[in-house]
C-alpha cells in the first residue's frame, strides 16, 4: 500500500487497456470528422471556371479566390495570378478590399516593374479593374499612378493603353485625385497620344485617352482645363472633330471631351481661348450635322447629346458666339435635323439650345422667320404622347418668339401660329393653358385685321369659347374671356 | 445654373479664324425664302442690336420698335439663359459618360448574352482563326535575346519592353525615352559627375516639371511633397535577376574598406616587389575571395538616385584576382600572430615532444614558423657585404683539416 502510494506520488500512472483503445478510436473518429468536413467544405467552395461562371459567387468564396491569387502572385505565376484577380475585381469591386489587405499592392507594383511584357499586360489589366473599385480602394491604388503615368511616354500602345484606361478610372474617382494626376505631370502625356492623325488612328488607345482626358477635365478648378489648353489640347480637338468619323464609336468620347472644356464659364474669360471658340463651335455643329443624318439607333442619341450640349452652353455663355452661330451655314439645317429626331433627350437639348440661342433678338427674328422651323416646333407641341416637359419648353421658346417686335408677330400669324396654339389649347392641360393664353394674348394685341381674311380668326375664337366652357379653374376662366375680348368687335359676329 | 443675362463683354474683338465657313448673302436670302424686306429688317435688328451693344447697353427685343420695348419693360421680361453644367452632374451611363470603366473579358461578356448554339459557333470559328494565324515559333535575335514567339503582336509587345529603351551600358532597360535619359545623364556621363557637386542637375522625375535638384534626396522629396509620389517608390528593376550570392556583399564591403585603404595607400599596389610570398600555399592564402586590392580603375561606380536605384553590376571576375594570385598576394599581412598561427593550422599538438631532452619539434616560435630574418626584419635593413672584408681563416682552417 504504501509502495503504491509512493509509486503514485512518483511515477506517472499509466492507462488501461481499455482507455488506451478508446483513445484511439476517438483520434481516429475526430479524424474522420475533420477530413469529411474538409471535403465538405472544399465541395461547396469549388468554383467552375470562371469563364463559366454567370453569377457572382458568394462573398466568401470571392474572398478565398482572392486570398489564392494572391498567394499564387507571391509564389511566381504572375501571369495567371493577375488574370484570376483582374476577373476577381470586375465581377466584385469589394475584392479590391481584399486584395489590398493581402499587401497585394507592392506585389502588383513590382509586376509593373517587370521586363516581361506578359506580365506588364496583365498587370495592367489588373490595374484597370482595381482601379475602378470603391473610392477607398482607389485612394490606395493611387499609389500606382506614377508608374501609369511612365508607360504612355513609352512605346507599347497596348501598355498606353491599359495605362491610359486605369488613370481614366482614377481620376473619376474623386477630385483630388484629379488635382494628384495633374501634379504628376499625367495630361501632356495623354494629349501627346492624340496629338496626331496618326496616333489617333490607333482608335482602341484614343478612346482610353479621351475617357481619361474626359475625367479630368470634370474637374471642379478648371486646373486640369487650363493645363489641357496649355499642352495644345485645340490642336488635338481640331484633329479629333475634323478627322474621326461619324461612323466611329470615338465621335461620343469626342464629343464629351470638347462640351466638358468648351462649356466652362472660365473659359470665356481667358481672351487667348476667344478665338478658338468659333472654330470649335463651328466644328461642333458640322460634326452634329453629319450625325444627325446617321440612322436611328442607340448610339445615334448617345453620340449627338455631348455636341448639342457643348453648343449650347457656349451660345449661352456668349452671345458673340449665338451671333457666330447665326452666320454658320449649317447651324440651322443641322437644328432643323435634331428637331426630327425621335429621341425626347435629343429633342430637349435641341430647344434648349435654340432657347439660348434666342436670348439674342436678331437671332429669335432668324428662328421665326424659318418657318419650316416654327411649324415643326408647333407640331411638336401638338404631339399626343409629347412629354411635359418639352411641351412646357417649347412654350418657354414660343414666349420669346412673340416679343421680338410687332413685325415679327405679324409673320406669325401669317404663318399660322395662333391656330396651332389654339388647336394645343383644347388638348392641353390647364398648366400649360396659362402660357399658351400669355401668347396669344400678345398675338392678339399685334393683329392687323385689315390683313387677315374673313373667318380666321373664328376657330382661335371657338377654341378660347371652349375652354371656357369645359375648364373648372376659375381664374383661367375669367384669364381666357380677357383674351377674347381682345379680338376686335367685328370679328365677334364672324 | 440659370444666367439671367447672357452677355459678356466684348471678348471676340478680333475677327474669327478664317478657316471658318460663313453664310453669304445669297445663302441668307434663300435662308428667308427669297424676301428681301425680311432679310433688310432682320440685317437691321442685328446692327441696332449691336451698337446697343457697344454702347454698353442691353436689348431684349427690336430697339426700333418702340411699342415692344415698353412692353417688355412693364412686363419686366428677359430671356431666359439655361448653361448645364456637366462638371458636377453625376455620371450617366445611358449616354455614355462614366467615371470609371471596369474592363471585361470578352469571352465572359459573351458567354453572358448569348446562347449555346451561338457559343458553339463562335468557337469553332475561333479555332479556324487561330490555325490560320498560328506561325512557326522565332526567336527574338535582338541583342542575342532568345526569347521565343508565336505571334508578331507578342515579339512587338517583347521588343518595347525589353529592347527598346536600353542603356548600352549597364543593359538595364526603362519604361521611356525620358527616363533613359536621366539614367544616362546621372549614370554613365562624366561630366555629370564633375558638376553635380557645384550645382543643382538632379532633374525632377516628373517630365512637365523644369527644376533640378542638387541631391537624389532633395529630388525624391521634392517627388514625394509636390507630386505626391508615394514616398517608397523606384522606376525600374534589376534587369539581372541572379540572386545576388553572399559573398559579393562581403566584397562590397571590402570594397569600401580597400577604397579608402587604397586611396591612402597606394603605394601598395605599385609596389608588387614588396608584397610577401609565402612559400607554403595554404589554400586560404590564395582565396580570391578573399583578395581584397584592386586598381583604381575598378572601384564600381555609385548609383545615382533612389528613384533610379538599382543593384549594381558589382560582380568581381576571375582576372582580377588571377594577376594578384600570381605575383603571390597573400592576405595575412597586417593579421595578428594569433591569428596567423591559427591560420597554419596547427597539425601537431604542442604536448608531443619527440625525444627525451631534445626540443620540441614543430614547436611554433614566436615571430612566425619558417619566418627568415629577412622577413621579420624591416625592410630598411642595409645587407650588403664588402667582400675585402671578410675574414675567411674559419673557412680556411676547416679545408685544411
């Protein structure tokens, strides 16, 4: 007894039999459960090929996907590391999360930094798709953008390419990354790329280059503006406007580019760009023109909006330039074709623009004396699925056009503007019913009786009657009598 | 923005280019379907219009018509100027103008939109493309580059990455003209070397930017603070990527020793007579390992910046070292005789002593083991000998005998 427990103070006491063979079957049971778990585990996460796959995958197995490229860039297979997180960043833009917390940002640097061009293209690639990921991640990526920068001084087009494309995608992220690339010296790069017909030619890398051009010249300073007109950025839009096709997917890129320098208000305060205004304006509306012929599909609407927008801002902005634009040859036939559109974002820019153009009186005495131009304004007006909003526009301009003189109004009615507007009058909503009585209130007031032929003024008349009769708004009531009581006694018999 | 005037000043006061087209007067009669009085009136508004202008005044409608101008100003109407502003809108997609554009594959666009029979097609047809285009594999063969290709577009892409902007000096290759440029310039140009001490020629990395700085530091800082550059950055790579092996650290450092060494020293290298010969060639001895002079035409060159640092070519060759070992450069001088005698190698222990009485043999003596007196001596020792002098009656008497 005492030997034992002596024994028990001293040695270790070492198991049963029995015990032994239950530890074992235990370790080889929990053995068994963790391999099938993993098999389990490894059976869900498994992704087809990616070139199969249609659906995003779960925000887990995007992580392990990630987690794996990058472990596969660490360990040398650049080339299908980068291709696997290129895919991985477009399909989610939160895997560049991931990818930055795996420190993949120095490991994509040093691919940059690669004399294989393999590598440097899919590298590049990744870059593209990293940086149009969330803000957070593209304040990180920013780092690559001197590297960026470097490849659109070389030689490769297609590294220009990608290159041009990625710092696109960064400065539309935010403003200061637009104010970092400027700093860096990114924009004579970039217009040195479209420089030439020959290098615009290379339509893949000009497009690249004008998405990032475009992106910084959204710019809220005008620095980025300011530093484009210094490095010839005229030249370059000459070359783009004159020798791009309209048949060319660039024409929308171009056309984007020009509205969003040539629409700033600095940009008229800088008396060197005066000058280059009018050759922009005129090149704007030839290219709208030759558009506007192009059949009607999609990227008809898409290619013409950014030239009518670029016109007219700068007709608003200076009225030298609306008089310019009165003496183009083509500003009115290309206005006239806009008009026939049957896209209602073109129709409205095209009367916005009009509406600035005839902020100046000899340009409204221009519009109404095309009368092909006035009777498709009105028509438009008499549409039965117009929108509101262009119904209402259209007025806007209508209220113009009748105060430029009493001459002015005489053509108008000549033309047969007081029956259109009476014809939208019954058919209207009373909202726009005020407008229309507004003009032809001063309508009225202008008439030359003596001119008009018998009974035509009766249907303006039976209109305004009708509307008395059918409208429950009191003051548009007692507003419609008062315009009738401007027509002249004789014609009340009539 | 809503502008409720839309006239600025005068700022065409020069006459547009001439290269603009503009409507004659013919065109405008047609334009005013051939009346000459509506065309009289509308010239007639546009020049009223304008010297209103002039004056510095505004008109809103036909000044000459007296009962429209009252009119207006009881209305107290002005036409109305709308200007878009496109740099604050958001972005539109459906016309077209994004921020950022995320970059697809094409055969996963595909695959998205279109159906298996299309699928089928459309690679059958791209296995037909791809025969047609497949050429016999060629080697690059630029500078003896043999780098292999499939496809023109790839040798293309191999040749401006890896050929294009190489210096013909250190074959190290850039990105572009410019930075081969200043490579060439901080690197491999000697003139650069005299004056960068006395002035400012440290070009700025940015190609805009005209300022020089008169350290790679003061560069890189100007980078990181104006440009935003991120602060751990460097253009380019070895283009050698053998892993540097560990002895050419230690070289460096030797390197760096025997540079000062040899700058205040040099009359050891062009003393070869003077160096010391050791009879026994232990292999240490003649390490070129661990040969540390060299000339002064083979100090290595420093690097120029941090931005444009790179490893440098330092690797020692054989035929330095070859002359060294043959003139019998050893490497002990200056050693301590600890040093030394652990260096002989020690083979027989100090305890064994052959012979009752006698000495130890291969005991190690102090001042060296097979050291002659003209080894430990100074070499300033005067050994000549008048030979009318000598006394030989030593000599004489043991013949004799």
């Amino acid at each position: 007894m005492a030997g034992e427990e002596h024994r028990k103070l001293y040695k270790k006491s070492g198991k049963d039999t029995f015990e032994i063979q239950l530890a074992v079957k235990d370790s080889l049971l929990s053995g068994q459960r963790r391999e099938r778990e993993r098999l389990l585990t490894r059976k869900r996460l498994k992704v087809e090929s990616l070139n199969e796959a249609t659906c995003k995958l779960s925000a887990e197995k995007e992580q392990l996907r990630v987690e794996g490229a990058t472990k596969l860039l660490k360990s040398g297979q650049k080339v299908e590391a980068l291709t696997a997180l290129h895919q991985c960043f477009a399909r989610d833009s939160k895997n560049a999360e991931t990818f930055i917390k795996c420190e993949g940002l120095p490991l994509l640097h040093s691919c940059l930094l690669s004399t294989n061009s393999s590598v440097l293209h899919a590298a590049a690639w990744c870059s593209i798709n990293l940086t149009a990921a969330d803000s957070h991640a593209v304040q990180k990526a920013l780092r690559l953008s001197p590297f960026l920068i470097q490849f659109l001084s070389g030689s490769d087009s297609t590294m220009q390419e990608l290159c041009a494309w990625a710092i696109g995608n960064l400065a539309g992220d935010s403003q200061s990354n637009k104010e970092t690339l400027l700093g860096q010296g990114v924009i004579p790069h970039l217009l040195n790329l479209v420089s030439t017909p020959h290098h615009v030619m290379v339509e893949t890398r000009t497009q690249s280059v004008l998405h990032a051009l475009i992106n910084l010249a959204r710019d809220t300073t005008y620095k980025c503006c300011r530093c484009m007109l210094e490095n010839s950025l005229f030249s370059s839009l000459k070359i783009l406007l004159k020798e791009v096709p309209e048949s060319s997917q660039l024409c929308q890129e171009i056309g984007w580019l020009t509205s969003c320098v040539y629409s700033r208000e600095e940009i008229f305060s800088e008396i060197l760009n005066a000058n280059q205004c009018g050759t922009i304006l005129h090149l704007v509306v030839d290219k709208l023109l030759h558009l506007s012929c192009l059949p009607q599909d999609e990227s008809k609407e898409k290619m013409m909006i950014p030239y009518l927008l670029c016109c007219g801002n700068m007709i608003g902005l200076s009225t030298e330039l609306a008089l310019l634009a009165s003496d183009l040859p083509m500003f009115l036939p290309a206005m006239k074709a806009c008009l026939s559109s049957s896209s209602n974002a073109i129709l409205l820019d095209t009367v916005w623009t009009l509406s600035n153009f005839c902020a100046e009186p000899s340009c409204r005495a221009l519009v109404v004396s095309q009368s092909e131009l006035m009777s498709r304004l009105l028509s438009l007006c008499n549409e039965a699925d117009i929108h509101f909003e262009l119904l209402s526009e259209v007025l806007s301009l209508m209220e113009g056009m009748v105060r430029v003189s009493c001459v002015m109004n005489r053509l108008l009615i000549k033309q047969g503007t007081l029956e259109n507007l009476s014809h939208l009058l019954k058919n209207s909503k009373s909202t726009v019913a005020d407008k229309i009585l507004s003009i032809m209130e001063i309508l009225l007031q202008d008439l030359d009786l003596p001119q008009q032929p018998p009974g035509a003024l009766s249907y303006v008349r039976e209109s305004l009657q009708y509307l008395t009769t059918i409208s429950f708004d009191i003051k548009l009531v007692e507003r419609t009598k008062a315009v009738m009581e401007l027509f002249p006694l004789s014609t009340s018999s009539v | 923005m809503e502008i409720e005037e839309s006239y600025h000043g005068n700022i065409l006061k020069t006459l547009p280019l001439d290269e603009i087209p503009k409507v004659t007067n013919s065109e405008r009669l047609v334009l005013f379907g051939g009346d000459r009085e509506l065309l009289t009136y509308y010239l007639g508004i546009r020049e009223a219009a304008a010297k209103i202008r002039q004056d510095g005044g505004q008109c809103f409608c036909d000044p000459r018509d007296d009962k429209m101008t009252t009119r207006l100003k009881a209305e107290g109407w002005r036409p109305r100027v709308l200007v878009k502003d496109l740099k604050n809108e958001g972005d539109d997609p459906d016309l077209g103008l994004v921020g950022k554009q995320t970059a697809l594959d094409e055969d996963t666009k595909k695959l998205d939109s279109d159906t298996d029979s299309e699928n089928e097609e459309r690679s059958k047809n791209r296995l037909e493309g791809e025969k047609e285009n497949k050429m016999e594999s060629f080697v690059c063969g630029v500078q003896g580059c043999s780098a292999q290709f499939t496809s023109l577009a790839s040798h293309e892409s191999h040749y401006h990455t890896s050929h294009n902007f190489v210096c013909h000096v250190c074959r190290r290759a850039f990105v572009s003209n410019f930075l081969l440029d200043v490579h060439l310039e901080e690197n491999h140009d000697s003139y650069f070397k005299v004056l960068s001490p006395q002035m400012d020629m440290y070009r700025c990395l940015v190609e805009s930017c005209i300022l020089k700085f008169r350290t790679s530091d003061l560069r890189k800082d100007h980078l990181v603070t104006v440009h935003k550059f991120p602060a751990p950055f460097s253009f380019h790579g070895p283009i050698n990527h053998k892993p540097q092996k560990a002895k050419s650290s230690k070289k460096k450092s030797r390197e760096k020793a025997n540079k000062n060494r040899n700058n205040c020293s040099a009359m050891d290298m062009e003393r070869p007579e003077a160096t010391i010969h050791e009879p026994a060639a232990s292999p240490s001895a003649l390490n070129p390992e661990k040969t540390t002079t060299y000339s002064p035409s083979q100090q290595p060159t420093s690097t120029s910046t941090a931005a444009m640092d790179v490893e440098p070519c330092t690797e020692v060759s054989a035929e330095n070292a070859a002359p060294l070992q043959d003139k019998g450069r050893h490497s002990n001088r200056g050693k301590k005789w600890s040093q030394r005698s652990r260096g002989r190698g020690g083979r027989v222990p100090a305890t064994i002593c052959f012979g009752r009485g006698s000495q130890r043999a291969f005991q190690h003596q102090r001042g060296g083991r097979g050291r002659h007196w003209h080894q430990t001596q100074h070499m300033d020792v005067d050994t000549t000998v008048d030979i009318e002098k000598v006394d030989f009656a030593d000599l004489a008497e043991s013949l004799e005998g």
